[in-house]
C-alpha cells in the first residue's frame, strides 16, 4: 500500500487546528489565548530557523531581524496606508523575502563560524537602523498608536478570540508548508549539504544556490511570524528585531529538539510557558530560566522531542 | 504507524496539559488587587525596585485607612524585563486572569506605550507613573479615555530647565554650549525640546557641538575628547542614573569639569550614592529632594523611605506615591472602580500632596499631571547635597507648552 | 551625519593627535576585555559566551575587596584570582561536558550561567547601579604627551594591555605550554597519548581566559558603572572585535580593537548618531573581503 505522508501530515494538522479552536468554545482562558497567539509567532520563527540549523546546518545568530522586518512592514503598511489586512501582510512577507535573498545572497558564501557572526552583524545594523531612522519606525519607542481596521474576512481581529482563531490557523498552515518544504526533494537536498557537503556538490547540487533559497524561505516565514506579533502587540518593537530574540529562537529550537521538525515548537512553547509561569511568582525569572537550560543541556543533552527519539526508537524505521 | 500515534498523542496530550491550572486564578473574595508592572531587572531596575518600593508604602498606609472602598488592596508586581511585547503580556495577564481591577503601569517610555494599546482595549483605569514622553498624554491619537499619567513630563522639564538655565547662562556669560544625551528617541526629543526653549529665552546661545553616545554605552572616552576639544563654556546633557556616573568618572580623568560649567536634569539620589567625588557646582534639576519643596511632610516622606528601604526615594518613587493618592481621591469621588467612571473623576482633579509645587497637584484635562514641583539648583558634596533651589514658574511652563502642542498639531 | 566636522577635524593637527589617541585608549581598553574570548577561542575553539558574567563579576568583586581593604592593587589581585577559579569550575562542572557538541548547546550553557549570574548579581549586590570611583593614586591630572590629552590611568591600562597582548602572543607561539595547549586543541587525544594531561590543560586555559575577563572589569571598574546585565554590552563588543581580528589570534584581536577604536573615535565626530551603525558596516565589510577575519586562518 503506498503511504501518502502528505495526506497524513494534513490530516493530523486539521485534527489538531479543530481542537485549537474548539478549546475557548469549551472553556474562555485570556491568558491560554493570549499564549497561544504568541506561540503561533514564535513557533513559525522556530520553525524557520530550524529550516536554516537543523536541515541545512547553517548557524544564523541574526534570524530575528527577519521576524522583526515582518512585524515592522505589516504595521507599517497597516498603520501608513489604506491596504486590507491580508494585502498587507502577503507585502510584508515580501519584502522580508526580498531582504532575505539579498542578505543571503552576501552571507550564504562564508563558513558556518563566519556565517553565524555576519548574519549577527546585519540583524545589529538592522537594529540600530531601527533605532536611528525615529521619523519612520518610532526609534526604541517602536510604532504607537495601534493598528486600525484590524478586520479580515468578516473576522474582527481586536477580539481576542478571533485573533486567537487567526492565529492558530495561520500558524498551523504556515507548519505545514515548512513540514512539506522539509519532507520535499529539496529539504532532502538541504539535509545532505548538512551531512557532507562535498558530496554533495559532486552529485551536482549548486550548494550556494541551495543555501540561498533556504535562507530566503527561512526569512520568509519568520516574517510571518512577525507579521502575527505584529497583531498581537498591534504595533511594532525594535525588540522584535534584537538579537536576544534570536537567542530565543535558537533557544526554542535547541530546547525541543534540533532534529525534529516539531522540536522548535514545543521548545517555544516551554519557553512560554515558563516564562509565563515563572514570572508569576518570582521576579529571578533568569535564575530559573537559566537552571532550567542547564537541565536540559547537561541532563538530556538534546531536545525534549530528540531525547524522545533516543529514549524510544520507532520500531524498525 | 507509530509515528502517527506519537506526534498525536502529544498534540492533544500537550493541548491538555496546557489547559491546566496556571492560568487560571481566582482573586481572594474581598481583596481588592492592584496590578504593577515595571522593570525589575537589568542595569535600569532601579526605576521599578524603587516603584515597587513606595507602592508598598502606599498599600500600608491605604489599608491602615480602610482600603479603598472598604477593601484592602493589594498589589500584584510584575517584570516585564524592559520588552514591551512583555509589558502588553503582562498587561492583558494582570486584568484577565489574575482579577486586577486598577492598574498602575510603571513601565519606561517603550513599555508604556504597549500598555497604552492594551489599556485601550480592555477599558481599565490605568495610571502610567514613569514614561516621561510628553506623545504618551499629548497626541489625541495616542491618548486613551481610562489612561492617565503621574510623572514628570520631558517638555515641562524643558521649559523649566532652560528657563533656569539662560538665566545662569547670562549671569555666568556661557554662550557656547555643548550637547551630550542618550541616543535614543527621549534622548533626542527632550534634548530638542530643551534646545528649542533655551535659544528662545536665550537668542545669542551657540551651540558648538553634540556628543550623542549610545544608551548603557561603557566607555565615553572618544565623546569626552570630542566634547573637550569643541572648547563650549558650558555642557548640557541628559545622561542619567549608570551612564552619568561612568561619564561623571570618566570625565573626571579628563579634568572636563574644570573646563567648562555642566548642567544636568538627572543628579537624583541614586548618582549621589554612587559617585564619591561628584564635582561641585553643577546645574542639576531636583527629580527628587528632600529639601525641595521645604516642608515638613516632604522630609517625612524622604525619612519614612530612608528608614524601610535603606536608600533615598527617587522621582519614580514620588510618582507612583502621588498615582495611589489620586486613585484614592477618584475612588471615593466615583464610589466605583469602573474605568469610565474613575476616569470621569480623575480628570480635573487636584489633590494634596507633599510632591507639588504648592502642595497641591492637579491632573489636567488632557490626563497629565502639573505643578508638580520642578526646582535647579546647584550640587554639593555634601547634604543636602542640592543647593539654592529655584522653583519653576508653572505659569510659563504651561504657557510655552500649549504653543509646543500646536507646533506638534496636537491641539 | 557631521561631515563637514569631520573634514574639519581631519585638517586640524590637534584634533587628528587627540581623537586618535582616544581611539587608541578605546581600542586597548577593547582589546584588554576581548583577549579572554580571543585566547579561549584560539585555544579550544570554543566561543564564551559567558564572557561578560566573568567581566561582570570581576568588577563586583573588585568593588567589594576595595570597600574591605582599601588597596585598589588588592581588589585586582582579588578579582583576577576569583575569576580564574570561577572559570576551574566553569570548564569542569559545564563546558567539560559539551565539547563534543554543536556549537548551539555550548551557546544554551553559556547563556544559561549569564541568566543565573545576572540575578545572583542582583541578589547580592543589589539593583541599584555602583560605582567604585578612582582609586586615590590615580586621581592626578592628564598628561599631555605629543599634543594629546593621556590620563594616567588610562596610560596604566594601555601599558597593561600591551603587556598582555606580549605575553599571549609569545606564550602562545614560542613557550612551552603555549605549544602544548595548541596542538591539544587541535588534537587532545594525541596529545593525551603523549603524556599530557590534556583535563588540566584545558582547565588552565579557561583559568587564565576568565582571569584576563576578571582582570580587566576590575580595572575598567574605577570609570564604569557596575549593574546587573553590564556583561551584555562588553560581550557584543568583545566578538566583534574576535571575529573582525579573526577567531584565535591575539594579533589580529590586537589589530581589530584598535581599528574600532579609530573607527569611534572619528565616526563621533562625522556620525554622531550612527557610530555603531559604522562598526557594523566596517564588520561585514571586512568579513565579505576576508571571511576568516583579518589575521584569521582560512579554514
């Protein structure tokens, strides 16, 4: 019998998006709402970073910038012009695509260490152009004053509820299109230059050519992320765009699982969730963020989804 | 096959557990809690630890009296860590699920503006205490019906400032100034501001040259040769709390304070205790003293605070103090908690206060406070430590304001 | 931008010698607080991350011992020691156990200590911001050497700098153990097969590269501010002065410190606005001409 994974990664997404959105059917929580609005932004971050790490072995310290130029042109349009919400957000990620492939186009080039610091170095020149340009973006203070007419297909996004459902299927269609872009024979292509990449130039892959599209999809998909934050804050925060944001990122992904392709996501959500209930009773959130990392680092060694894996191997796969 | 019964085990398994308890919180029946967010971490907590500090003060004395409306209160603290996707977090978190009726929001300018849009949503009174960001209450655009705020504002503390100091600048003969702030969005608009004013009270003003090092920078090194080598008569700068004093230090190994005059809004308590040898002679507004105003319940305060907390008092201090006691007064007034119905109070109102200019504040239609009192004088090495304090003429802050809100378009 | 300033400034003797030299104060003050990650990296080829918390502590340390004994040269003494300890027990109980491993996770662990000790910092000093202000030796006027203003403290630290960056340089290359712990990074089972004990080596190392951190926030300490979250700004500066010098070489870090340093020195003056901006363009300008940095071997 021949498998479709694609059918079945599709049914398994629309079973989980079902529950999602049934949950505030059954039961109103602002504050699991509230997560999940946010986790829905940083699990397409995650995600595409591990696009990048995990599937093509390329280190990015600056994928925040990404995220950060996705929530800061969608407010922007938003907030400047007259364009719908949805045209708004498909311009967003389009530029954040055209800032990806050109930034990609300068870095793709370089070995992983030097990789790593030039993709730093222009999330920080991001960043202080942010920050400087005050006319335009607002400098630190970000974008005030709210997004208006945050309405789209009869849904008023101001609702928190309707932001909710916005959110999840947004973020569960945008999984899915980073799952199938993985699973394709590219995402294959993208692992073999992970695992040897000499060898991979003999079969006769143009390695930079690979790496560029990756980065550039990888950016994309952040920026829809940012596009989500974006909602959620209903403006924009040079923060977005800083690098401890990318830490996050970075922290998400090594935190569930490098080697998983839900491992960021549920690395997001523990980074969430821990952050949400640990502010909640003591102000030393980073005394225990930082013992929590370090039980993960020195006791599973991996990711919670890869130490899954290792701890129960599936059968005879 | 077992790949299907993992991956959906754990989304409905992870669905589950997320919606156990933490989030949900059920408020003790009578308590009436009070949700503050700040900065409680990082090299500027101070602004939310002395917040904190005062509002515990306020919760004493309130409760000693009866709460309001019969109902102790009792706040809920928490640390946004300086990231307004936090502060916006934090806010909707304390209404929603933790049953906060009134907010005190004790966010910086970035935080506050976040706050603000969630404010706006949900329709709670809110008191922002420390964004000095004069946009926050000025722009309509921005403005909020159930959101006002108790703190100084950048633009009175320009007017204020630079009346004193064309003032000094004639007696003393200083035409040539430097200019040495923060490079960020406060930074550059108050120090615009101050500039606008002082050239108008003083036309002959010059401005040689502006140093604009960047926020939490550690070495000013390459910025003070700069700044020596423009030979201005006097600086202005707007560096505050750790900044100023490495830039005191720093400065100090260049002799820079013995080459020209320097004046300052931020010489506040907290650089008193860190700086031993602070120059005498600079020009410093008073963001807190406890000889100005003069008066008995002033010093109270500044003793009181001293005695719990084993620091002085800082402005953020006064100004969440003076936020309780106009929330008290609206209360009573409104004999409710609704936001529009607070709100309906606080506006207009004036209270008696130690913090005011003539022991009165007044929060102003356009939901800012005035005559709050605003004094310069000059450092001391020793107490109190602030010398020969002049007060500020309210009249012709409020004067010189109402024309800046019509350059901006806000009125 | 400043343009015309900046000609101005450029055609003046004056203001060439005097910004220059404070360039150069930058840059070996630059180059004092990165050459522990420079030598940690060089060495083990592993990336600190968790260099600011040594810088940090270093200061707070020295902070205190001046408040208990009076003697500034002690509180040096005091905050190199116990940054070289705490750097024994940060490679033994930590880094040890992911050396192996993707750089990522060296990157959790480092991270992970800067979280812990932001707060424990706080914790036991306090929020508030310190200052230990000038030692009394040291509170003497400027000297004017060659039309540029030299504070004598900063001419201390400039000469401690370049001392440092001697010893380094020639340890590293010419001495004995500088030998051995190269080729160890290199190759530490053969090194181990040759007798070495290699555990000690890399604890040494790490010793020394978080003493150096030590050392130099205790002696920024008397200009700067202490607070929680202080090592943040130190460590930005501290890789991009590695990376544009080239990863492990005590020259090139040397070089690339001292080239920031002009860069702020004359960019204050020509953008005064923008001076990071400026280092950030010069950092991916030199890493796109030379990816490897500018004394860095090309892989």
């Amino acid at each position: 019998m021949k498998r479709h994974p694609a059918l079945r990664e599709a049914a398994i997404a629309a079973v989980a998006l079902i529950v999602v959105l049934m949950i505030p059917l059954l039961h109103r929580s602002p504050a699991f709402e509230d997560f999940v609005i946010r986790l829905s932004a940083m699990a397409l971050f995650a995600t595409s970073l591990n696009l990048l790490v995990g599937n093509t072995g390329m280190v990015s310290f600056g994928h925040g910038m990404f995220y950060g130029l996705g929530a800061y042109a969608f407010a922007l349009t938003m907030q400047m012009t007259e364009l719908s919400l949805p045209v708004a957000a498909v311009l967003a990620i389009a530029i954040t695509a055209f800032a990806a492939l050109c930034v990609g186009a300068i870095c793709v080039r370089l070995g992983t260490d030097y990789f790593a610091f030039i993709t730093l170095a222009f999330q920080m020149l991001f960043y202080s152009l942010i920050i400087s340009w005050q006319s335009l973006t607002g400098g630190d203070q970000g974008l005030r004053g709210g997004l208006p007419r945050r309405e789209i297909f009869g849904f008023e996004l101001s609702s928190q509820l309707h932001l909710y459902w916005f959110c999840a299927v947004v973020a569960v269609l945008g999984l899915l299109a980073l799952r199938h872009i993985s699973a394709s024979p590219f995402g294959q292509t993208l692992r073999m230059i992970r695992d040897n990449e000499n060898r991979t130039g003999f079969l006769g892959v143009v390695l930079w050519r690979a790496r560029l599209w990756a980065f550039t999809i990888a950016g994309a998909f952040a920026g829809l992320g940012g596009v989500l934050a974006a909602l959620f804050v209903s403006g924009a925060y040079p923060e977005l765009a800083d690098w401890p944001n990318s830490g996050q990122a970075i922290f998400a992904v090594m935190l569930g699982g490098i080697n998983s392709f839900l491992g960021p996501v549920l690395g997001a959500a523990i980074l969430l969730a821990l952050n949400d209930v640990v502010t909640r009773f003591t102000e030393y959130y980073g005394l225990v963020l930082g013992l929590v990392i370090l039980a993960f680092a020195l006791g599973l060694r991996r990711g919670v989804l890869d130490f899954l894996k290792f701890a129960w191997p599936r059968g005879t796969k | 096959m077992s790949e299907l019964i993992t991956r959906r085990t754990m989304l409905t398994g992870g669905a589950a557990s997320l919606l156990a308890a933490p989030w949900v919180a059920r408020a003790q029946a009578n308590t009436l809690r009070i949700g503050m967010q700040s900065i409680l971490s990082g090299p500027i907590a101070l602004l939310g630890t002395s917040s904190r500090n005062a509002l515990l003060m306020e919760q004493d004395r309130i409760n000693a009296a009866g709460g309001f409306l019969g109902r102790p209160i009792e706040f809920v603290f928490r640390d946004s860590k300086g990231q307004p996707q936090e502060a916006a977090r934090l806010t909707r978190e304390l209404v929603n699920s933790t049953g906060c009726e009134l907010l005190i929001d004790a966010e910086a300018s970035s935080g506050a503006f976040a706050v603000q849009e969630v404010v706006r949503d949900l329709g709670v009174a809110c008191i922002h205490t420390n964004s000095e960001t004069s946009s926050l209450t000025a722009d309509p655009k921005i403005r909020v019906p159930t959101a006002f705020r108790v703190a100084r504002q950048g633009v009175h503390d320009a007017v204020a400032g630079s009346m004193y100091l064309s003032g000094y600048a004639d007696a003393k003969k200083l035409n040539k100034w430097a200019t040495c702030s923060p490079d960020y969005a406060y930074g550059r608009d108050t120090t615009a501001q101050y500039l606008q004013f002082f050239k108008q009270f003083k036309p002959d003003l010059e401005i040689t040259t502006e140093a604009w090092p960047k926020l939490g920078q550690p070495d000013f090194t390459e910025v003070i040769t700069k700044l020596i080598q423009a030979k201005p008569q006097a600086l202005f700068t707007l560096l505050y709390a750790g900044d100023l004093s490495a830039f005191v230090n720093q400065g100090n190994i260049y002799a820079l304070f013995s080459q020209m005059a320097v004046a300052t809004p931020n010489v506040d308590y907290p650089v008193l205790a860190a700086i031993k040898t602070l120059p005498p002679g600079i020009q410093s507004a008073t963001r807190y003293l406890e000889t100005f105003p003069d008066t008995p319940a002033n010093r109270e305060f500044g003793q009181a605070y001293l005695k719990r907390w084993n620091e002085r008092p800082t402005n953020w201090a006064w100004q969440n103090t003076v936020a309780m006691q106009f929330y008290e007064a609206a209360i009573k007034k409104a004999n409710s908690l609704d936001g529009k119905a607070v709100a309906a109070a606080l506006t207009g109102m004036k209270i008696n206060t130690p913090f005011g200019v003539d022991g009165t504040i007044t929060m102003r239609d356009d939901h800012t406070i005035i005559n709050y009192a605003i004094g310069w004088g000059q450092t001391t090495p020793k107490e109190p430590f602030i010398i020969d304090v002049k007060a500020a003429d309210w009249g012709k802050i409020i004067e010189l304001e109402t024309e800046w809100k019509k350059q901006q378009k806000y009125i | 931008m400043d343009l015309d300033a900046l000609g101005a400034c450029l055609t003046t003797p004056a203001c060439v010698v005097t910004q220059t030299t404070s360039g150069l104060i930058v840059g070996m003050l630059l180059f004092l607080v990165a050459a522990g990650v420079t030598l940690i990296f060089g060495v083990l080829k592993i990336v600190n991350f968790a260099h600011g918390t040594f810088y940090m502590l270093g200061g707070y340390v020295a902070y205190t011992a001046l408040g208990a004994t009076d003697s500034y040269a002690l509180a040096v003494l005091a905050a190199t020691l116990a940054m070289a300890l705490f750097g024994i027990l940060f490679e033994r109980a930590l880094i040890s156990r992911v050396y192996g491993s993707n750089v990522l996770m060296q990157l959790l662990v480092c991270y992970a200590v800067v979280l812990i000790f932001d707060d424990v910092v706080k914790i036991v000093w306090g929020p508030e911001f310190h200052a230990m202000g000038m030692p009394p030796a040291f509170q003497v006027p400027p000297l004017f050497i060659a039309g540029g203003v030299v504070p004598p403290f900063y001419a201390v630290l400039i000469g401690v700098a370049a001392l440092i960056a001697l010893v380094l340089g020639v340890g590293l290359s010419m001495t004995r153990l500088g030998k051995t712990v190269r080729a160890a990074a290199i190759n530490s089972q053969m090194v181990s097969a040759l007798g070495v004990n290699t555990t000690l080596l890399f604890a040494i190392v790490f010793a020394i590269g978080g003493g150096l951190a030590g050392l130099a926030g205790a002696l920024a300490a008397p200009v700067r501010s202490l607070s929680p979250g202080m090592g943040f700004s130190v460590l930005i500066e501290s890789f991009i002065v590695t990376v544009i010098g080239g990863m492990g070489s005590i020259a090139g870090a040397l070089v690339a410190a001292l080239v920031i340093g002009m860069v702020r020195g004359f960019g204050t003056i020509g953008f005064p606005q923008f001076t990071d901006g400026l280092i950030y363009i010069v950092m991916i300008a030199i890493l796109l001409l030379r990816p490897q940095g500018l004394f860095g071997r090309s892989s």
